[in-house]
C-alpha cells in the first residue's frame, strides 16, 4: 500500500485544524487597544495550540519519511490520531473562552490521548516495517514522549487546583518537542549515504 | 485520464468534511463539568460522524488503488458520492443540536444516499477497468454493503419511533466497516506478488 | 516551471469552496418536517452551487492534463478564477437567506466574473503551450462557454424583474456543462495514442 | 529531507486561509443594493488580503522551486510563517468590522511580521542550499522586500492617525509585488538550459 495518499490526507486534516482555530478567534468587541487585550490570551492560546500541532506535524512528517510500508491497521491507528488532534481547536476554544480548571484540564486529557495515539502509530509502523527497518533506527526509545505524557498528567491534576501552572506545564512540554529531533535526521542521512 | 488528481481533490474534501464537524460542535456554555455533560451526547455523534467518513475515506482509498484507470463519468460519480458525504457535517449537526425522529431519520437518509452513490462509483471504475482487473478482483461480491443498506432502511423507519434505537442501529453499520476489509488488501498484495 | 503544485494550490482551495457552502446552512430551527421544508430551498441552492464548482473543477482539471507548460502568468490568471470561485459561498449564502432581485442578479454576475477569468486563464496557457499544442486542439472554439455567458447576462437582467426565471437559466447552464466535455478528452486519448 | 510533503502541506494552510476569510465575510443583512453597498468596503479588504496571501503563495512557490534541499529548521521557518499568514483572516475581519487606527495598525504588524517570517525563512533555505545554489541566484538581493518593510513600518504609523491613507500604502505594497518576479523565473530557464 503507497503511503503517499495517507501522507496528504493526514496533511489536508493537519491543516485545517491548524488554521480553524483561527475562525474561532473571536475578533475584538471594538477598534480599541484594550479590547485588543482582551483577546491577547486568547491569541497566546491559539499560538500554543499551534505549535502543538505544528510539533504533531513535523513529528507525523519525519515517521512516515522513515517508514517504508503502511497498512490497513496504520491507516486506522492514523485516523485514531487525527481524531484527537481534531479535537484541539474544540477545547483551545473552551480554554480561551471559559478559562478554568475544568476546560484547563480537558486540554491536557486531549493532548494525552493524541500522545497516545502517536505512540500506538508509530508502534503499528515499526510492525509493518521490521525491527531493522530505518524507521526502527529512527524512532528508538523515546524519552521525550514519555516525558510528555508523565507532565501531561501532573498538569491535568494541576489543573484542577492551579490552571495557569497547568497551561505553564503544556508550554514546557511544547519547548522539550521544538528542539528539533536531530536523531531521526541523522539517522536517515546516514541510510541515504 | 491521470486518477491522481481525482484523488488529491477527494482527499481534501473529505479532509475538510472530517474537520468542519469540530467547527460546529458548540463549546460548552460554562467552564463546569455539567457543561460538558451536556455536550458529551453531541461529542459521540460527533465522534459516530467521524467514523463514517474515515471509513469512505478508507474504502474510497483502497478502490482507487486497485483502479487502473478513471474516465469522465468515474469523476462525476466521484463528485456525487462527494455531495452526499458533504451533507454529514449539516445532518450530524441538526442531530446533534434537536435530537428527535426527523434528524435521526434525515441523517439515514443522507447515510443510504452516500453508500448508493459509492455504489455507482464502484459500478463506473469497474465498467472502465474491465472484469479482469485487479478492481474488480477486489470488489468482489459486497456483502457489507448490502447489509449496510438494509440496517441503514430499517434505521430510518425505526428513527421515527425510537431515535436512540436508529442511531444503535448506525453504531453497529460503523462497526461492521471498522472491521478491516481484508480482501482487497489480500488481492493487491497478490497482483503486486 | 512545474503545473503540479498550481494544481495542487488550486485543489486544495476548490475543495475548500465546495464544503465551505455546507457550514453556512443553519441547520433547521427544529427537529420538525416543516422545519426541514423551510431550509429545502436553500439545500437546492447549494446544490445548484456545488454542481458549478464540480464543473468548474472537471474543466480545470481537463485543461491543465493537456497543457504542459504554466508561466508566472497562469499563476495570476489562475489566482483571479479562484477569488472569484471564492465568492460563489457568498452569493449562495446571501441568495439563500435573502432571495431577491438583487442577491439573485449578484449570483449572476459573480458566475460571469468566473467564466471571464476561466476564459482568460485558458488563453493565457494557450499562449504559454503554442497553438500545436494538445491545449490548442483540446480548447478549439467554445461554443458553450458563448453560450454560457449569454444565458448568464439574461438571467441577471430578468433577475431584477423574475429572479426564480434567472435561477432556472443557471440550472439551465450547469446542465448545458453537466453533459461530458468528450472533446477534450479524445483529443488526449489521440494525443496518448 | 523532501520538500514535497512541505510544500503540500503549506499548500493547504494557505488555501485554507484564503478561502476562510470569505468565511467571515457576514452576509448583506437584506436583499437590498444598500445592504451590498454597506458590505462593499469590506469586499475590498478581503481583495487586498486574498492579493497578499495569493503573492505569498506565489513567492513560497518559487522560493521551493528553486531550493534542493530543506532541513529542519526549514520545517520551522516555514510553520513560522504559516502562523503569521494564518492570522491574516483575522486582522481582515476586525479591520473590516471595526475599521480604525488600531485594527489598521494591528493589519501591518501581522504583514511585517510575515513579511520578517519569509525573509528568515529564505536565509534558512540559503543556508542549506549553499550560497552557489539556483535558489542563492534567485533570491539575490531583494529590493522589493526591504522596500515592503519601509512602507509597512510607515502604514502602521500612519494608521494611528489616517487609517485609509495606510490601507492605501497596503494597496501599494501588493502592487509592488503584483510586477511578477521575473528575475527568478530567468535564473530557473537559464539553469534548465
């Protein structure tokens, strides 16, 4: 099975939700400066869930360069994840709108269950693809997702008590994943020399 | 006639239909957890949706692989099927947001119209590749299909007694397509052997 | 220079356009039939609206198949078809939700605007490909994009006195084009041959 | 690393913003001309932004055209940008609503910084495609940017106190780039010879 169909399916869904968020910006109340600071949360919270899925993206894009073969199982692993990744826009609006440790904590069960979904994806690829695959090279053990998930979970508890230091959490986990995964580079230039 | 292109357009717009559902669900009016309760209902349909249109993505991938060639009637059955899925988002919303006989049945309907334009999609690739091609190897006799249809009429009666009864009844149309469909796989793997 | 990503572009904002028109039916105020009988005209009106968008994508996707060279020209003219597509969900939207004289004469005149630019970008590639190009041969003299823009005129004219007469001419002309383009595609075959 | 699925990918983004803003374009409230009159400012700042994404677009193209290789910092750059150009429907919609000195300014602020975004970008790419690459030949010294800056820097001044007079210095810079970029388009024939 190619996987060049499931590359720009995956890149059309990512792309939409990356650019409806900005549909649910609800624009300024007047022309005025403070009413431009009311929005300014708003907009950082918009810009956090961009690079969240930018992250999401790039990480997407490096796996499937990397993976040789797909199959139906990984179509479906991949529609699990797009799945979560739609929800993000739904709760980055109920976070901006409605600032609290309920939505506050909802955001972070979201980002879990596409951590999860990324993992199972990525488990499936290395089934398909052998475990001397370059795709197994690539992803080795993965520190930084484990990472994740475990900060995840202290924010979505957090959240409850403190929501800021909870959206303070996310931000540190979308810092571990903007250094760039060199790893997975290297490897794929050390397969095409 | 290249079928590349035909794909890459499908692709986007079954992208955007799986996407604009999260645009309409309505975030939930407070920051509590009753808020969200009572949004959950909607966020099943939601998710129901989702399934459904992953499946024709799925199964409208799998076709065209196995397809050799398409003509000027494959691309307007294409833009048929394209239609009817496009009214997903409109009839899972009108669920969602008044639950009751009509939607339910409306989102049958919508549901019957979207398999049979698939239908006439599959007859019109088969005309054009012919009866020995690895497509018609791998349509085969559809069994899924028909069932599909018949559960999917008798949801419809059903809905205008017993809505939750229809919606069971579309549940479980999902569940039999989630069920990969092994048989082209297996077909395409034995032409490309 | 390259037609795949102007293709690609030009895809990615048609399939846009085409579902976009969904999102702006409000659903129905209840759960009720009458309720669905009243939004009726206004799903007819899309698919009036769907249909010119599938046409205008089948026609750009014959003309682009046998043009082989884009020029920085194409660009532009191409870009000047899509804002012009783009404003088709605006005048469906406010001809759906506002029927009248004006809206219906509006319609119109954006479908005018399209033709021209679709008529000026197929000059423009006929320019960049030569006239003993498979373009050339596949253009030839275009009796229905004439006869297109006639109709076009008159309905906007009668649309000020008639407006549902001016919406008949528009179905009139979306069945004139909803009858295959055969022409172009057997000179491809000729050209394949 | 290829740069197809980058460009694909961005392909997306950007026909989805320029198709969004149509989006938010609100309907005429009635079917009269005064209510079309009443939306006609508005239609002509989504012109202007539909221009600038399209010469975005258009310059993104060419940029990729002539580069050979991208990296990950390439990948960054270009989400950088994206996010910049994804704010656009916003700025339109407030500064078509609430037209005034701080959504006039607020307009050029997103311009320079998507226009600082494409610069760096191109350095990135630069960087990797070593300074005798095509993409080094092609981009050259850019007058047409440094003049953008200039003239967005002064717009946005200008706009506290006569924000026409900086829409129309916007007008000015699109026109600017409207001019093709023939310089590239040379050095790409010359090198395919």
């Amino acid at each position: 099975m190619h996987k060049g169909r499931l590359e720009a399916f995956s890149d059309g869904v990512i792309a939409i939700i990356i650019t409806v968020m900005v549909l649910e910006l609800h624009m300024p109340t007047s022309a005025g400066l403070p009413a431009l600071r009311a929005v300014a949360p708003k907009l950082l919270l918009y810009l956090l869930s961009f690079v969240f899925v930018a992250i999401y993206w790039n990480n997407h894009h490096h796996m499937f360069q990397a993976a040789r073969r797909v199959n139906g199982a990984a179509l479906w692993a991949n529609m699990h994840l797009l799945f979560w990744l739609s929800l993000i826009p739904f709760v980055t609006d109920w976070m901006g709108e409605r600032f609290g440790p309920i939505p506050v904590a909802a955001y972070g069960v979201v980002m879990i269950s596409a951590a999860i979904a990324f993992y199972i994806l990525s488990r499936v690829l290395l089934a398909v693809n052998g475990p001397d695959s370059p795709l197994a090279r690539a992803l080795g053990r993965d520190h930084k997702a484990i990472a994740s998930l475990v900060i995840y979970a202290v924010a979505v508890a957090l959240a409850l008590a403190r929501p800021w230091l909870a959206v303070a959490l996310y931000v540190v986990v979308a810092l571990i994943w903007l250094v760039p995964d060199r790893r997975i580079e290297r490897v794929l230039e050390a397969v095409r020399d």
